[in-house]
C-alpha cells in the first residue's frame, strides 16, 4: 500500500444539495431544496446525473427529497468523517486539518502536528477560509455492495444531525449500524441568520413510516444472514480505519478542486482575480512556517 495514501470508500456517484452556476463570467455555488445524485462525469452545464436520480425524481414527484439507503460500516466516524478544513484555493490542495484540539498541516518543512485552536480561535481561519467539513459515504441500491456514493457538506446543520444520528442508531441497533435499513431526509428550517427564509439540511431516518422495532428486527435477520454467508464486518471496519489512516489527507487535489469551488469559495474576495497572487495562500505559507517553528 502506498505510504502517504488516503484509501478510501469506492464512489459509484455524488449526492448534493446545491449545485455550482455561472454569474457575470464567475462560478459560483447556489443553494437547493432537493438532492441531486450525479455521476463523477462533468460536461460544460455541469455534473452528469446518475441514473438513480432520474427514477428517484419520477418516484417523487420531480424533486428527490429523501434516499433509500444502508451504510458500509458499524462504526459511525468511518461512515461519516468531519474535521475542521482548510484548503488552497488555487490548487485545491488541503492546507490543514483539526479537530479543535490538534490539527495536521503543510509547511514549508513538511507535515507538522499543531494546537487547533478551531476556526473562531485561529488567524489563518478568517474570512471562512476554515469550515467544517463532512464527508458521508452511503450504499444506495444493490448493484455494488462495496461501492458508495458521497454527500459533502459545510453546514453546521447537516454535520451535527448526522453525527447524532449515526452515534444513536448504532446503539440503539446493538453495533448493527451498516445493517439498519435507513434514508436521507432533506429537512428545512428558518433561523435568524437566514433572516427568515428557509435553509436545508441533510438528516437521516428510518425509511419511510417503519416502525424502530422493525427496523431493528431486519437489522438483525440481515446481520445473521451475512454470518451464516461468512461476511466479515467487523474486518471491514477495521480495513477501511486502515485506509484511511493511511494518509494525512482525505481529499487529494483532484477532489479539492471541486470541494473549494463549491464549498469554499466565498473566501475568495470579490475584487480579488482568478489569475492575482492569492495574499491567502502567501499568508498561509508565512504563519504555518512560524507556527512550526514554535512548536
């Protein structure tokens, strides 16, 4: 295995939320009220939809706002990752990575491990150049039992519900989690922030009007199933917290790329050119080689 590699989950496709559109010659991204799965193909209007998007919206009306799923592991933090992000926005290439207590990061000397102070508590995080960032890899049909589709998100709102969810029903499933018969909910509310209008967010649920109890009772035929066919979760789990450890980075600069184009690009200033020197990437080079240096 390559030392410095990130193995992660397969992706057959992308689930999102919003899409990324052009305004006065620039691409920016904008918000939706419904879920999209696309293929990893772009053309010049953007991601080819996948084939499953185009039966969902027909089952629903023209706009998906749930998703029949099951995860490909037990444990929560391998199917849901979220850390504290930052990227260079010219390159794509991830910068640093934190939990709020310690973060990886490039400097002029290589890695280094450094306090995360989390964005609020950090120089280099202002502007929204740092976010939090998730990463949820669902199975969805039956056509590739290892082969995953991908929801990236920056909202708070989608990060936290996921991660409560996934923690809750792997203890209420008895450590069953990649067995439970689950979707995802588009959910909207109205803050203060949003003045009023409404802001989505990605939950997950039991499918439809299923009760837990029989949720929890198919979770646990499907799981004796897999035994008695000698399939090995457990292994699985442990391959895939392999994988991932595997790399100080999750995202390459292929995937970043397109995580800062769609996520992060309102830390771009507006007056501020595509081709200019980006003060950014320069301020960044400065603090992390004197952050390293003190620590």
């Amino acid at each position: 295995m390559l030392k410095g590699l990130a193995i992660t989950p397969p992706i057959l496709g992308r689930i999102a939320i919003g899409k990324v559109v052009e305004k006065n010659g620039k691409r920016l991204p904008e918000k939706d009220d419904q879920f999209t799965i696309t293929s990893q193909l772009q053309n010049k209007n953007g991601w080819i939809p996948h084939p499953l998007d185009d039966a969902l919206r027909k089952a629903q009306g023209g706009k998906i706002r749930s998703i029949p799923i099951r995860l490909l592991f037990n444990e929560p933090d391998l199917n849901f990752r979220a850390e504290y992000s930052l990227f260079d926005r010219q390159t794509g290439r991830p910068v640093c990575v934190g939990n709020g207590d310690s973060c990886k990061r490039r400097t002029q000397e290589g890695l280094a491990s450094l306090p995360c102070p989390s964005p609020d508590g950090c120089d280099l995080a202002r502007g929204g150049a740092c976010k939090p960032y998730g990463r949820l890899n669902v199975l969805i049909g039956d056509e590739d039992p290892l082969g995953s589709f991908i929801f990236r998100t920056t909202g708070f709102n989608s990060i936290r519900t996921l991660a409560a969810r996934l923690e809750y029903f792997k203890a209420v499933s008895g450590n069953r989690l990649s067995c439970l018969p689950l979707e995802l909910k588009l959910r909207g509310k109205s803050t203060r922030q949003s003045h009023g209008s409404a802001i989505f967010y990605v939950d997950i649920t039991l499918r439809g009007d299923q009760a837990l109890e029989a949720a929890l009772q198919e979770a646990q035929q499907l799981d004796q199933q897999r035994q008695a066919a000698g399939f090995d979760q457990a292994a699985l789990d442990r391959a895939a917290r392999q994988g991932f450890s595997n790399g100080a980075f999750e995202d390459n600069e292929e995937d970043g790329s397109a995580v800062v184009e769609e996520f992060f690009a309102n830390t771009i200033p507006a007056n501020e050119s595509e081709t200019d020197a980006d003060p950014l990437t320069q301020k960044l080079a400065a603090k992390t080689q004197q952050l390293a240096g003190a620590a």
